[in-house]
C-alpha cells in the first residue's frame, strides 16, 4: 500500500515538475531584417520583456477577456491565416457580424494607425476596443481585471511583470500590445530572395516586376502599379487610400474620424504579405480570391472624387480608366504575391495558443 502511495506521489511530483511554467525574465530581442528599418512603433511606458511578452501571448488567448468566456483575441486572429479568422466578418459574443474584416497582425511594429480607418495611434489604444466592444468580446475592463485577479496563475504572472500582483485593464492591454509586437513575419521566399538565398522562377520574377512597375502604355512599358500602396518591402505604406471599390463608398472609412470629406472611402493600405492565407479581401471582405482583387484594379476602378491618385488614370492602355492586366500578367502577379508567404510564420510555437496544451489553472 505504502509503495502503490509513494508511486503516486512520484507520478504526480513529475507531472508538476513538467507542467509548471517556466517564464524567461529579461529584456525581449527583437530580430528582423535589416531593410525593415528601425522607425518602431514601441511606446516608452511599455517596453518589452520577455515576461511581459510572455504574459501578453497567454492574455491573447485567453477567453476569460469575453464576457461568456469564448472568445478571445485569438478567435479572431488566427495563426494559421497569418491572424486573421478567413471570415468576411467575424462573430463574436454578440452573435452579429462585425462590420469590417479581420485585419492580419504581422508586422505591427512598424505601423502607425490601426484598424481600417486609422482610429487609434497605438497598440495598447487598439486593444481596449475589442474587449469593450458590445458584439466583440462584450466586457469591461474592471470586470476582466476582476476574473483575472481570482485565477491562481494571472496575479503571480502581473507580479513578475509589473511588480505586484495588481491586474488592471491597462496593464491588460500593455501586455497583449507586447505580445503583438513580436508576430515578425521576415522569413517568406521574397525576404530569402532579398537576402540572396532565393531565386525566383521567370514567372515570379515577371511578377514581381510588373508588381514594382507603374504603367506607361506611351513607352510601352507595362505594370500592376501595386508598390505605390504596398511599398516594398514590408509590403505596406502606413497611407490610407480609396482603391476604387464603390464610387459612393457606403462605409465612409477614414472619413468618420478626420471628418474630411477627402477621406471618404479611404482605408488603411494593409501589408500584402501572407495574403494568399488572408481571404477574404478589402475592408468589407467583397473579394474570396486575390483573382478577384486583381481584376478589380484591371477591370472595375470605381471613379470617385476621392479615387486615390495612383489609380486615377494609371492603365495599361491608353485612356483607360482601370489597370488593364493580361490573364497571363495576372497568372504571374499571384505567383509574386505567394512569394510573400512566410510558412514558418504561421507554425512558429511561439506564436501559438499555449492553451491547447497547457492544464487551465
């Protein structure tokens, strides 16, 4: 009897053993590519640690931040759609359709403005909305802090972050925006082609050029006129832009918060990398397939009076109002456009949800 007890007890010694958590502690290293560049966005109240990341992924997904305990940030945002959900709109406690897509969160170290209409200037701002948001995750955050504050894990984790045991909404938000600032997306086969260790196939190449090229059917030099938008090489410009998808735009977009009818029906250019794994497309999702975004520019430009101006008569044809792309251009523009996925991105565990794996306490 005595043996079969001490077994157990050794069983579940080394079962705690394994499943304690073992948190790093330090200042977190930020590693990307050089031609990234160093403009950050980090604010100077919330500098990254590795405790401070290491909470903020267990708050991402934590579906304690919901008010019926479903929901998280990463319901949303998944990792195997480079964080977005692969939903025109998505659905949260509210059971309503949001009323824009989900955006992709790669690369938010580098931005400046964040939703589609540019409505709040930092990460730690931008993460309050989704926990307040009615349909979203329908809380509060002295409610959250509340939860958090009665589970076993969370008020030793704020205690090793902040330096005591204290959960309050910001600090909720602080560690989820450290969090976010680390999903790097730099190891696509374009990053390895920029870093000489990738050589593009003649259709990528072809791609990639017509990518680069503004068209000039004078000259008889041919282009996509993309990169105006999506500057090379994160693959975004931190602009808002109309692209032409209604020459009354229904959703106002930057409009509503500059109150400039100049802004009305410009969205923030998002980052094309990933996008094969980001379907839908545009801010309200209306395009399934970047074969459908495509013929969009070639073929449907919407004129409006506040059509951007890299679109406004930028063809390939003279005296046409859209790009006016070939099958074969189009074919060949896809093929660039895979070039941007970066298959380690969206497998990186340290990136993934820790709670499939992990005993809830």
């Amino acid at each position: 009897m005595k043996k079969a007890l001490l077994i157990g007890l050794s069983i579940l010694f080394l079962f705690l053993a394994f499943t304690r958590e073992q948190v790093p502690a330090g200042p977190y290293e930020l590693h990307y590519p050089v031609y990234f560049g160093n403009r950050l966005n980090i604010s100077p109240a919330n500098p990254l640690t590795k405790e401070g990341v290491y909470l903020g992924r267990k708050l991402f997904y934590e579906k304690r931040l919901s008010i019926n305990n479903a929901v998280s940030c990463g319901t949303c945002h998944e990792q195997q759609h480079a964080f977005t959900d692969a939903k025109q709109f998505s659905m949260g406690v509210g059971k309503q359709p949001t009323s824009r897509n989900s955006m992709s969160l790669a690369n938010l170290l580098w931005v400046r403005s964040f939703f589609w209409d540019g409505r709040a200037t930092s990460l730690e701002e931008q993460g309050k909305e989704p926990i307040l948001h009615a349909d979203e995750m329908g809380e509060t955050l002295e409610h959250v802090s509340a939860k958090l504050q009665q589970t076993r894990e969370y008020p030793k984790l704020f205690k090793l972050v902040y330096g005591n045991d204290s959960i309050t909404g910001d600090r909720i938000v602080q560690a989820i925006a450290q969090f976010e600032r680390t999903l790097i997306s730099a190891n696509s086969p374009y990053d390895q082609y920029l870093q000489g260790k990738y050589t593009p196939t003649e259709k990528e190449q072809r791609g990639m050029t017509l990518f680069m090229t503004h068209p000039d059917p004078e000259k008889n030099v041919r282009g996509a006129n993309c990169v105006h938008c999506h500057a090379a090489p994160k693959m975004f410009a931190d602009l808002f832009h109309n692209n032409g998808l209604d020459s009354l735009p229904k959703d106002k977009g930057r409009e509503k918060i500059t109150g400039l009818p100049n802004d009305r029906g410009r969205f923030r250019a998002v980052s094309l990398r990933n996008s094969a794994l980001t379907a839908p497309y545009m801010h309200d999702g209306r395009f399934r397939t970047l074969e459908e975004v495509l013929d969009h520019y070639s073929e449907h430009i919407q004129s409006s009076t506040t059509l951007s101006p890299f679109l406004q008569d930028a063809s390939n044809e003279p005296g046409a109002k859209s790009i006016r792309l070939s099958a074969k251009e189009k074919e060949e523009l896809i093929a660039f456009l895979q070039m941007l996925t970066d298959s380690s991105f969206i497998t990186d565990p340290r990136f993934s949800d820790p709670y499939k794996t992990e005993i809830r306490k």
